[in-house]
C-alpha cells in the first residue's frame, strides 16, 4: 500500500518510513475519536490506520458512544475551547459529560493496547482508565490558543493525565500543559477519492447533477455546516463581488454525526441564500468524496472564511487540485497558504471579496498561484509526513531505536 505513493514522494522518504517501523513493529496503537463519518478526524484515521497496519504495527480504531445530549454538551465544549462565549459550561454539563465518559469506559477496551491516541474533546475523559505501562497520546484538532477559560481548566484536568499531547501549531500549545507536546500538522490522501485524479466526464456530471453552470466563473467553500465556518460571511462576499463580476457561489458541506447544530445551521443558510438561484447549498452524504473532489476541480476560486479553525484541511484539498485559495488569516489556515504565493490571507469579508474579484479577473495569477500551491501541500502536507510524525512520537514515548 506505501508503494503506490512512490510517485508523489521520493523513494528516501517512503525507506525512511520503513525504517522507522522496523522497530516498532507489533506495537499495539488505538486510535479513538467521536464519529466514523464526517470531519476531518474521520478522513485522516481512515487512510493512516491501514498505512500503520501497512508497515507492521498494529493498529485499530474504536468511536465512542453517545446520544443528542452528549453531542450538544461536548460541541459546546469544541465551541467554547475556539473561544469565549455568552455562558460557560453549566454543572448539567459537566454531569452529562462525566456520564457519558464513564459509560464508555465499558464500551471502549483500550487494555490490550499499548499506546492510545484520543483525539478531541469527546472522548478526553477515557485516560483515567489508564494502566501501568501504557502510553496515553491526547490529539487536539482544534484551535485553544484563546479558549474560555473555565471550559480550559475542566478540559486540562484530563489533559494532564496524559504523557503527551499533539497540537497541530505552536500557536495552540497552552501554557497550562504540563506533558510533553508535540506539533504535528495534520494532512491529505492523495490516493483518496477526494483527491485522487478525475475524468472531466464525470466532472461535468457532477456539475449538472447539481445545476451548476460550467461555463461561468464558480466561488467554492466546503465545509461541515457551522456557525465558525462563516457561510455567512462568504454569502456576503459572493454578494459583493457580484456587483461587479458574474458568478456563481456553491457552498457544500455535510452534518458530522457528533454535531447536533449542523442541521439548524443548514437552514439558516437555506434562508441566507434568499431566492438567488446562483447560490447553490448542497447538503451532501458524508461519504461524497467524489463530488467535493469534482466541485474542488470545477471551482475557478476556492475560498475558507472560518471565525477558527483548527487546521481545515479543505485548503489543502483545494491547493492540491492546483486552486489558489482565499483563506481566513486565523489558525491552520495562515499554516497552507502563502499570501501572495499560494493564495490570500484576509482579515474581513471585505478582503475576501476583493480577493476573490482579483483572482476572477486575472487567470495567469490564478495559474501561477495555484501552481505554487499544489507544490506546498505535495511537500508539507501530504499523509506520508503525517505519518512520519507519528512514527517520530512513538519511538520518543515507547524510547525504542
């Protein structure tokens, strides 16, 4: 399975790979997260925990359990830890989510392993059923440079009773962690459906199944239906530049299991999108990986306005398919891209719409940055260093080699 990535890496890289799996081979890892279906999370521990496997150690993957209740305490959680809001968390909280973790801790067998890496808030609880000789990893996927406070130091308790944490920027390292932290950006599949190569053909179809018109300029944004996305905003920018320029907006994106909001949002941007018949909102399956990759292909400019983000791996999807992207100058997102170079970093819908309208209107600097884009996620930001990263923190835990 490494093999057939020999043609966008170079052979040292994949030997490199091997060789630092040669001694961790039969390592028993659990990976643990909230929902097989639907994020970033999801995608990415799809495709490495068969690369892990691939190279002898092994490797499972368990999702925790849980009802609307949960879900809606631990998204306000994921909200409050992107920043304050009106009201921290209640003591019902606090109770559901102890509930619910010490339920889980039944459901989710982590004893035969001998490293576990749980990722996110959801399931953070699960290391006080840490044994004696195990490794405990926590993967934080979102942004908790400047959290609310209370939900910080209720998270943190958990936090420190791990040996290691992985934030994917410096930026997000708190200073109240007292373990190990590693920095580790997260990545994209270039063999996955949604980005691998696509005839035009079924390009095309996909733009006519969605009545989306191949002959006029297409504003893209792809992400889970949420208020720190920013759909919004993006509306009002399409709205600005369409003053001037012709074009058509698509915003798509999916309900992740564990977001019980994502359905709400939707409407409301339903009601935000009016009766203009070039907004084009698509609430797709979370399996659609062929038609993002078709929309990210079709898309003459890609845009990314969240209010936080963790990483948003849609701009290394969209740089990937040689796109330049105009991204939110927050988070992961000012980690891809480049301004100037690989596309825009703005401040306001008002900078997005100015950059969207340059980007329209001058195709060589669309070429030319988009270029340039493919070749920073083709070094920086493709699954095999994602890998690596991990083979890295394991030989540093388990002081193996």
């Amino acid at each position: 399975m490494l093999e057939e990535y020999a043609r966008y890496i170079d052979r040292g890289t994949l030997k490199e790979l091997e060789s630092l799996a040669k001694e961790l081979k039969g390592v028993k890892v659990l990976h643990v997260n909230s929902t097989k279906l639907g994020g970033g999370v999801a995608e990415i521990l799809h495709r490495l925990v068969p690369l892990m496997n691939d190279l002898g150690i092994d490797c499972h993957w368990e999702v925790i359990r849980g009802d609307e209740d949960f879900f809606r305490v631990t998204k306000r959680i994921h909200n409050l830890l992107h920043m304050p809001g009106e009201r921290s968390l209640s003591h019902e909280d606090i109770l559901t989510y102890l509930r619910y973790t010490f339920e889980n801790l039944n459901h989710v067998d982590t004893d035969p392993y001998d490293v576990v890496i749980v990722h996110d808030p959801q399931p953070a609880g699960l290391v006080i059923k840490r044994r004696r000789g195990q490794k405990w990893i926590w993967r934080c996927h979102i942004d908790v440079s400047s959290p609310d406070e209370e939900t910080w130091k209720f998270l943190e308790t958990f936090v420190n009773s791990y040996d290691a944490a992985i934030f994917h920027i410096p930026e997000f390292v708190r200073e109240g962690v007292r373990i190990p932290a590693f920095v580790i950006p997260p990545s994209i599949d270039p063999l996955h459906d949604k980005n691998r190569e696509l005839e035009e053909d079924f390009i095309n179809s996909v733009l006519e199944r969605f009545r989306i018109d191949p002959e006029r300029p297409v504003v893209l944004q792809v992400s889970r239906f949420d208020r720190l996305k920013d759909p919004f905003g993006v509306i009002e920018a399409y709205r600005i530049v369409k003053r001037r320029l012709d074009c058509q907006l698509v915003l798509a994106g999916s309900f992740a299991s564990d977001d019980p909001e994502g359905e709400e949002v939707y409407r409301e941007v339903l009601e935000a999108k009016g009766d203009d018949p070039d907004i084009h909102v698509l609430n797709l399956p979370p399996d659609s990986h062929l038609e993002i990759n078709a929309l990210q292909r079709s898309a003459t400019v890609i845009v990314h306005k969240p209010l936080r983000e963790g990483f948003g791996l849609v701009v290394s999807e969209g740089m990937w398919k040689g796109k330049p992207v105009v991204g939110s100058n927050i988070g992961g997102v000012r980690r891809q891209v480049i301004h100037g170079v690989t596309g825009y970093l703005v401040n306001s819908t008002e900078g997005a719409a100015f950059r969207i309208k340059q980007l329209l209107t001058d195709e060589d600097l669309r070429k030319r940055l988009g270029e340039s884009a493919r070749e920073r996620v083709r070094h920086s930001f493709l699954i095999t260093r994602h890998l690596k990263d991990y083979l890295i923190v394991l030989h540093t835990l388990l002081k193996v080699g």
